[in-house]
C-alpha cells in the first residue's frame, strides 16, 4: 500500500512546514547562546531550505524534495555541530 501522488506531496508540504517552524524556533534560540552571524547562516539556508521544499512539493517534485529535505537538514545539523563554535 503506497501513497497517491497527491497524499505524498500532502505529506512532504507537512513535513516540511513542521521543519520550517523548528529551524524558525532554532533560529531564535541559537543566537541568543551563541552570538555568532554563522550560526544566523546556517539556520537562515534551512529555513530557506525548507520553503524550497515546500514549493517544490506543491509543483510535484516530491522525490527531489525529499532528497533535498534531507541532505539539507543533515548538513545543517552537521555543520552545527562541527562548525559553530
């Protein structure tokens, strides 16, 4: 049993809201423990991530959006952890 079309791109617009909203709590709360413009950076390009996801979702490129979800989001966790100070 798999998904239509339409309820993935329904699920992938959901996850990616819910992301959307996390790295826009993360944004807020990192700076203010961290003060550095990289960190602003980092989360920034999820967020903008994000939004990319969602609209490609809405236009039916539901598997590059996934991917992109992703790698993005591992990147950006991967880069707080081994960049940010």
């Amino acid at each position: 049993m798999g998904l239509t079309p339409r309820q993935a791109r329904r699920v992938r617009v959901a996850l990616a809201s819910v992301m959307t909203a996390l790295m826009a709590v993360l944004l807020v709360v990192r700076p203010a423990s961290r003060g550095s413009v990289l960190v602003v950076g980092v989360y920034g390009a999820a967020l903008v991530l994000c939004g990319v996801v969602i609209e490609l979702s809405r236009h039916g490129r539901t598997r590059l959006g996934t991917w992109l979800l992703g790698l993005g989001l591992a990147a950006a966790i991967a880069a707080d952890r081994l960049l940010l100070p």
